[in-house]
C-alpha cells in the first residue's frame, strides 16, 4: 500500500497546477501525482489557440469576457462560476508565467492578444500554435524542481476507493460517500497498487476517443468520469460535446485528427466551399467566427447538402510571413500532405473536441463525493453550460486548481489518518485475456456507432439505436471484466463505454435543442419555465 497525503490522478494543467500550489506551499505534505503513460502526453499537451484573459483593460473588460462565456453557453451557465474564473483568470496565468510559461509578445513587447470565435475582444495569450505543449513543459519542468511532489507514470487509476470497497452498499442517493485514494495498474510491474490519501484529486481530462474523429490523444478516454459515476458520484451535461469545427481532413483518417486553430480564422482565414464559395454568412452574422457549435454545424449542413468529403479554410490571401510566425506546426503539418496554405485552401471538417460535461463540482472543486476534489476537462464546474467559449478551458484548469488547493490546505490537518482495513485489489479467478481483438474491435464498434448516431445532429430514433448497441457492448464488456486480468485496453473500453452511454443518455432526455446539443426532433429551445420542468 502506498499513502500520501494528496493523491492528483491526472499529470496534465488542471494536476500539476493543483500539485504544484500545494506541494509549494505545504513542502511537509507527500503529493502523488499519477499519469498513465509519459508525464508529458496530456490534452494540454496539444492546446494550440491559447489561454483567454482579459489582458489589456483598455479595449477589454470582464463584463465582455463574462458576456461572451455566457452566450456561448447559451443560457446554461451558472453566471457565479463564469465571474469567478473571468475574474480569478489573470492573476492564475501571471503565476504561470512566472514558472517559466511563454507567451507571445508584439513589436511594442505587450503580449500579442489573439481572437478565436465568440470572442468580443483580443484576448486569448498564445505561444505561436503550441501553447499547450509550452504550458505542459513548464509545469513538468516545475514538478521537478519540488520535492515533495512524485510523478508516478504509466501508473492507470482504475477505481476510486470508497466506503464500497469496506464491504458497504453505496448507491446513487446514499450520503456520506467518501474517497480515501484509488486502484492504480502500475504499468511497468503489472501490479495493482492501492494508493491510499486523505485527500483525492480528479484531473483526468476529456474523453474524445469515444468519437472516431477526434483531436484529443489516444489518452482521452473520460476515465476520470466513469470512476466518478462508478463511485456513484454526480455527473452532469454529458449531452454536451464539443465538435471543433476544423480538424484537418485527411482521408487516411489520423488518430488523433490534426486540429486547424480556431486562431486561424482569427487571424482572417475565411470558410469556404470546396469550389471557393463562403457560407457562413447564410448561418450566423459573425461569419467564420461565430460561436463553435454554430459554425460546426453550419459545415456539417454544408458538407451534407453538397455530399462533400470537407469544406475549407482559406488563408492564400494572408501575409506569409505572419502566417508562419503564427501557425509554424499548423504550416508544416500541411505542408507535409502536399498542401500549401499560401496557395492552397486546406481541407477540414468538424472533429470531436471537448466534452463540457463531467463530474458535478462547486466553487471551490468539490465533488459529490467527500475527500474528493476534481479539476479540468473531467468536470462540470457550470462555466461553460450548453457550449464552451473558445480558450476558456485552460483558464478554468488553473482557476479552479487554485481552488482546490485553498480548500485542501484548510482542511488536511483535520483529517488525521486514512480508512484502516481497505483491501488490496483482488485478482483472483482472472485470466489473461486470448485475444485482443475482442477489446479493439468493440472500440471500433463504439466510435462508429456514436459518429452515427450521436454526433453533431440527433434524433430519437438515431439514439435508441446507439442505446441498444450500447447496452450489448456493456453487456460483452462487463463480462470480459469479471473474467479478465486487467489491462490499460479493457479499461478504457470499459470507461468510455460508460462516457457514450452518459451522453446518449443525456442526449434523449434533452428534449430540445440547445447551444451543442441539436436534435430534429426538437429543433426548438425550451423557455426557461419549461427547462425547470424537465
Ligand atoms: P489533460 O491535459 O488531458 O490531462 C489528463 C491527465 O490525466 C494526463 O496526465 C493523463 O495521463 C491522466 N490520466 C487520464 N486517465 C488516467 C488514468 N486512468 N490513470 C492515470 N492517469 C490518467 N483549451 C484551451 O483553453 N485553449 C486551447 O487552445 C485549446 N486547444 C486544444 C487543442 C487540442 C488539439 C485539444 C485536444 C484540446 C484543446 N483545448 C484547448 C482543450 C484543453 O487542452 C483541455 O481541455 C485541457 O488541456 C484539459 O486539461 P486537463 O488537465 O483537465 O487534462
Ligand atoms: C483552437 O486552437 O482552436 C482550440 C481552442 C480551444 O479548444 O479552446
């Protein structure tokens, strides 16, 4: 057994900023932090557009920043969490440029504020288009430098440790449940460990691999929630994903798709069809930049209506050398399939990207469940509501890593020792799995039938068929568990079957449509009286 005051499942911003205020602050505290591959992969890792936040109070303010967040969330925001990280914002992204984090500056030597779609105002902080990749070193690199902080990888958290595990019977409405640290397969020996806390944080990321295009890494398979929902605690607005607009169309279909910065457009690439024609003033008045969810949609109608593989960005009338300080990775990676940006359109279509829902937190990151804290994509925080604004995500991370750490630090004392009498994950009965296929052809199997059925456009009919094929992958699924030694594979699938039920499920009791969640069958928004009805 291994214990340690916080356990952190998650190495990417929404951990290492929690781990890191922590560890900086209490250096006598023992903080775990776990990943399931290599410290560096992460979601964070691939954020290209950058961090929102109100910079250069001149032209922006909170009141816009807060304005934009709650019409992109299209009446669904909880307006107290979007003031709390529009106003905390700033001063979280300050501290993250003193570990070390670089963002551009402009000739003047002011940061060089950018623009994605539902923004008002210049606002988003950016390295070129690898600012994730930049933020994720500078946190590594800072979890190095303290001590107290342990970087466990290719460790994979399988459950979370609760009052179940002591033989008691939890259900969805039982009080009280209580985390005391979580199941983790060590990777490199094979073994199950229990990892034993006072305190527990989820920082797991998103789940876009539950889709067959999408830009999140093969990592993304919304872990974190399923343990949530597993431990019986709340989650909420899983109807809600997220579908970027422009990932790179690329018929040999790459896993992750290559995502074309929504910064792009800001910077005056323009939508076309594939013959040169614009089309997004036909959708929303703000054209290219209108909100995500708007513009996804607006190219899925289009590619439909035209039966075309993709629609197209247009940048061949932007200044090259702008274009290339900018977007150098976006620049090479088209270059490296034959397409020129400054001569040719580049092909997209819409890919999986976000997935608003997650595990229910409050102001100050605490889940349903006691002793158990969650930041990042994993969460439901109530900032982004029906539809995230561009770049919020990375603001909301270190908002509400922040928050936590208050909250664990006023606590921690108070909690003098873990749960005795937890016992040790019991292998017994299982075998080693024949055949692998069995595993990988149900993933395929899942992606499939959730592009299909519950992707951009839903409708009754097309969820209760992804409902019942669902049900026998969970069925198969649970029963290769019961039967099965674990590995990282069976995991997943196990989880993200769990995150496509939760949206299809979510998705067939919306019975409107509503900022990402469109269905033909109620095409129309509910008013307010009648939301609080439902
Ligand atoms: P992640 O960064 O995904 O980290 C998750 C961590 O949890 C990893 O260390 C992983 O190993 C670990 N983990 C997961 N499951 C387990 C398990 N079972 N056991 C152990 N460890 C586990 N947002 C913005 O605000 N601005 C942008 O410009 C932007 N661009 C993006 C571009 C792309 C291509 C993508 C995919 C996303 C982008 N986003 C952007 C979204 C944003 O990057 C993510 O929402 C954010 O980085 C999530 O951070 P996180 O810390 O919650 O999770
Ligand atoms: C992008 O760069 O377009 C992604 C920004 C985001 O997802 O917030």
């Amino acid at each position: 057994m291994n214990q340690s005051d916080v356990l952190v499942l998650g190495a990417g911003i929404a951990g290492l900023t929690c781990a890191l205020k922590l560890a900086h602050q209490r250096p006598d505290l023992k903080i775990n932090v776990l990943t399931k591959t290599h410290e560096r992969e992460s979601n964070t890792r691939y954020a290209q557009g950058g961090v929102a936040a109100v910079w250069n109070f001149e032209t922006d303010s909170y009141e816009k920043h807060i304005a934009d967040t709650l019409d992109a969330g299209d009446g669904l925001c909880d307006l107290d969490i979007v003031k709390i990280v529009v106003k905390e914002g700033p001063e979280r992204v300050r501290e993250i440029i003193e570990w070390g984090a670089r963002f551009d500056k402009n000739k003047e030597k002011k940061y060089d504020l950018g623009r994605e779609g539902g923004h008002s105002e210049n606002r988003i902080l950016h390295y070129k288009d690898l600012t994730g990749w930049e933020i994720q070193r500078t946190l590594v690199e800072q979890a190095h430098k303290t001590d107290n902080i342990e970087i466990l990888e290719h460790f994979f958290a399988i459950d979370l440790i609760t009052q179940h595990n002591l033989g008691h019977t939890i259900t969805r409405v039982t009080p009280g449940i209580e985390c005391y640290g979580a199941y983790a397969l060590n990777k490199n020996s094979g073994e199950i460990e229990t990892l034993l806390a006072k305190m527990t944080v989820l920082a797991t990321g998103g789940g876009g691999q539950v889709y067959r295009n999408t830009t999140n890494p093969v990592i993304a398979t919304g872990d974190g929630m399923a343990m949530v929902y597993r431990a019986k605690g709340r989650i909420e607005n899983m109807e809600f994903v997220q579908f970027h607009p422009t990932a790179l169309y690329n018929p040999a279909g790459d896993n992750p798709a290559f995502l074309i910065s929504e910064a792009v457009r800001g910077f005056g690439g323009i939508l076309k069809s594939p013959d040169g024609t614009e089309f997004m003033q036909k959708y929303d008045k703000r054209g290219s930049l209108a909100p995500r969810d708007i513009v996804a949609r607006a190219i899925d109608r289009e590619m439909k209506l035209q039966g075309a593989e993709h629609m197209c960005l247009d940048c061949t009338h932007l200044d090259k050398e702008g274009f290339i300080a900018h977007f150098p990775t976006i620049y090479e990676k088209c270059k490296s399939i034959g397409i020129d940006p400054m001569k040719d359109m580049i092909p997209v279509t819409p890919a999986c990207h976000y997935l608003c829902g997650g595990a229910k937190t409050d102001e100050m990151g605490r889940t349903t469940v006691k002793f158990l804290y969650a930041a990042g994509e994993c969460t439901c925080t109530g900032l982004h509501g029906a539809n995230r604004l561009a770049s919020n995500s990375l603001l909301e991370a270190m908002v509400f890593a922040h928050r936590i750490s208050i909250d664990i630090l006023e606590k921690i004392d108070g909690i003098k020792k873990v749960k005795k009498g937890i016992p040790e994950w019991d292998a017994r009965g299982t075998m080693q799995p024949q055949e692998l296929v069995l595993i990988t052809q149900s993933m395929k199997e899942l992606k499939d039938l959730m592009s299909y059925y519950v992707g951009i456009v839903r409708s009754n009919v097309r969820l209760k068929r992804a409902n019942d094929r669902l049900y026998l992958l969970y069925k198969e699924t649970e029963e290769l568990y019961r039967e099965t030694t674990l590995s990282p594979q069976l995991c997943e699938l196990r989880n993200i079957i769990t995150i496509a039920y939760l949206i299809t499920r979510s998705a067939s009791m919306r019975r409107e449509s509503r900022g990402l969640h469109f269905t033909t069958d109620f095409p129309e928004k509910l008013d307010f009286v009648d939301l609080m009805v439902l």
